[in-house]
C-alpha cells in the first residue's frame, strides 16, 4: 500500500475522457461527485468557471491525455469591461444551496431502492448456494460486478444509513455490508481490478460456512456455549471446503478460511499471525469485526458506528491490520452514516453521508417536527460555521418525538450509489 502519487493539469488542457477530481466541498461545485470522468464540453465550460489554479486528474481512469499548454496568446490592450451587477446575489446563492440538497436527498432514495434489490439478491444466494452452486455463484458475480464496475468508473463512494420504512421488511444482510464496506476500502487501496473483484466473492460467501451449523446455534442472542462456540469456530474451515469443492478461485477459498484470523495471532481457526493472513482477507478481517460490532445478533448490545470504531481503535488495534484499520476510520468519517448526533443549537439528527474534505462536518438528517420527512431537512455542516455536533447519541438518549422522527434503523445497513447517466 502506497500513497497514492496526485496528477495535476491547467483548466485550459481539460479534455473529454479525462477522470478529474474537484478539490473542493461538495456544496462549492455542480456536480453530482467530486471525482467523474468528463464527458462533454459543456462539464469543461462548468469546471473552468469554477476558477481553480489547477485540476487534479488520474491518469489510469482516463480515456486520452491532458490538452498540451498553449503559449499565452498576445491581446490587445482593451477597456476593461462593465462590472456585472448580481442584483441578488444571496437568493443565488441560496438557490444553489437548495438544489445540491434536493440532489442529496435524491441520492439517498436512490441507493435504498439500489440496497433493497441487492438484499434480495444476497438473501437469494445464501438460500441457493447448497442446491446450485454454478447458478448462484453466476448471480454473485454479477452482483460483485455491479458494484466493481460502479466503483473503478465513474461512480464514488456514497454511505448511507438505510432506514427502513414503516412495515417494510428489514434490509439488512451482514454479508451485503461486509461486502460493501470491504469494495469502498479496497477502492482505496492500490489493488487490480481482478483482485477487488475476488475480495467482493469472498465477502459475499465469507459466512457459507455456518449453513451447515443449526440456526438454534448461529442465530443464538444468548451466551454460546463452549460446545457451540467449538462448532461456531468450525465455521471458516467449512465454508472453505465448500468454495474449494464447488469450484470458488484459491483466492475467495482463503478469505473464508481466514477473515476470523488476528494479526496477533489471537483468531481462528489456524492462530495465523501478520503477514501469515491473506491481504485480502485482513480487509474481511477488519469490517466483519466491525459490522458484529454494529449488528449483533442481540440488538441490545450493538454499538453505534461511532462507538464501534472507537472501541476497535482503543481495544482491539492489535487485532487489525492498522492500516486496514486506520483507513476504515477515514472513510466512514468520524461520525460515521447511521450516527446520532446532539448539535450546538440543541437540535438532533442522523448523519446521512460523509463530508470526505471535513471529517468532524457531515450531512445530517435534522428532526424537524414542522417539515415531513418525505422531504426531510439535510443540513451540510460543512457549510454552517456556526454549527457543529457536540455529542454522539444512543437511540435511548433521543427524545421521544426525535426517536420517532429520525427512525433509526434497528441494523445498521450500507450502500453506494454511482453517479446517474446523463439525462436521468
């Protein structure tokens, strides 16, 4: 893993099929991501409007190089031209504002509606893996597809907290999470396309193993028993025989023998240690951890995101690869989607989406009795001085009108949109 090396370009040698990224806060620009692949020049025109010295730009996702630079041509002394006159330049201004939430809360219907189809699609491979291996390790891989292809294009990271409508059935799969959690870090990572690929399998079928344990066992909120944790521990070295047996790459056969593994040497099922584990399945390692953490089976004792990546920092660094570890606290922020929070005005909130540029600044879902939560209140903090999150809550400490308000989901669930094609 190294840093990444940064490819910058003047405006003027922007170019259609270039992949650009916008150093700025999401609210200061018009586009949908702050890093897509131009597609026409009217996208150039709007970036070049944006007044930036230079735009930074990735020469492996682009399409062709950078313009040359031109010499500078030589003008004529003209009178300078007339000032325009913005008559109101606050209502302007304010306008923006509204539309890039209104595209916000577009996005976060979106990827429920995106989760909700992938739910299924894993509640279907987990019942169907036993009888037809080939048909549903096809309808994995299209899946893992999918979500590749959304992130080494045009798409970017979206997290959101799913919160799951009156009635609906709960969405939340721990293997859709691990799966996405551990694509969103590997994005990060210096990794091939075909490796990122075999992670998102091996994260999908990471818990095959435990089909074949009684659900009275794997399903248990009480206390295991050693006999049952003895069983539960089996769990890894069966869901590999598995994969091996059904045909599943070496690589995804390693990541279910070793995503329970610590880099101390304290895992199971074989006390691996440090570079004894599988790169890929230290990546496992660490979000399965940290999805347990958010979703045990008794919902009693689930931490917050933020609790959960507190309490793995603080008491269980030495299982983690630590830059696995660190990374995964970068990209789900300091308050990560799903976190309750207490602002400097008294207000609560959910945060919804990370501000990747203002970690301790993100968006957040506000309880605001007088406006319906079809069309929800989003603030981005980023772009309030005067606000900030002061605490981070358990659902047991919101008022009760707050609770009921910002439904917050028994399971915390992630997702990722991709951006929207042109014309949608």
């Amino acid at each position: 893993m190294t840093t990444e090396t940064l490819h910058y370009i003047k405006p003027e040698q922007l170019h259609v099929g270039l992949y650009v990224h916008i150093d700025l806060g999401w609210m200061e620009h018009p586009f949908p991501f702050n890093n897509f692949k131009i597609k026409n020049e009217s996208q150039i025109a709007e970036i070049r409007k944006l007044g930036l010295p230079q735009v930074r730009y990735d020469p492996l996702r682009s399409d062709c190089d950078p313009l040359p630079l031109q010499a500078p041509p030589i003008i004529a002394e003209t009178p300078p031209p007339e000032p325009v006159v913005v008559e109101d330049e606050e209502a302007a201004k304010q306008a923006f504002h509204e539309k890039r939430l209104n595209e916000l809360r577009q996005a976060i219907q979106e990827c429920e509606r995106k989760f909700s189809q992938a739910s299924s699609t894993v509640r279907q491979i987990e019942r169907d893996i036993q009888q037809n291996p080939p048909k549903t390790l096809d309808q994995a891989q299209e899946l893992v597809d999918s979500m590749v292809d959304s992130l080494l294009t045009e798409g970017d990271v979206v997290l959101h907290a799913m919160q799951p409508k009156p009635g609906a059935v709960e969405h939340y799969t721990h293997a859709l999470n691990v799966t996405v959690l551990s694509l969103m870090l590997a994005k990060s990572l210096e990794m091939t396309a075909e490796n990122i690929r075999l992670l998102g399998l091996g994260s999908i079928f990471h818990d095959i193993g435990k089909v074949q344990i009684p659900d009275r066992i794997t399903k248990k909120s009480d206390p295991l028993t050693k006999a049952e944790l003895s069983l539960i521990h089996q769990h890894c070295a069966m869901g590999a025989k598995f994969a091996n047996d059904v045909g599943m790459h070496t690589e995804v056969v390693r990541i279910i023998l070793q995503h329970h593994e610590c880099m101390d040497g304290t895992g199971y099922p074989s006390r691996l240690k440090e570079s004894q584990i599988d790169r890929l399945a230290r990546i496992v390692a660490v979000v399965n951890l940290y999805d347990n953490l958010c979703n045990p089976l008794n919902v009693a004792q689930a931490m917050t995101p933020y609790e959960a990546l507190s309490h793995m920092f603080a008491h269980q660094r030495t299982k983690c690869d630590p830059a696995i570890l660190k990374l995964l606290i970068k990209s789900l922020g300091v308050y990560p989607p799903g976190s309750l929070v207490r602002l400097s005005d008294n207000r609560h909130g959910i945060v919804v989406s990370v501000n990747p540029n203002k970690p301790l600044r993100p968006f957040v879902l506000l309880h605001a009795p007088d406006v319906p939560r079809e069309i929800p209140l989003l603030v981005d903090l980023g772009e309030q001085a005067s606000l900030s999150i002061t605490h981070c809550l358990r659902p047991n400490q919101l008022p009760e009108d707050a609770l009921e308000y910002l439904r917050p989901a028994t399971r915390i669930s992630y997702f990722f949109d991709k951006e929207k094609p042109e014309g949608h």
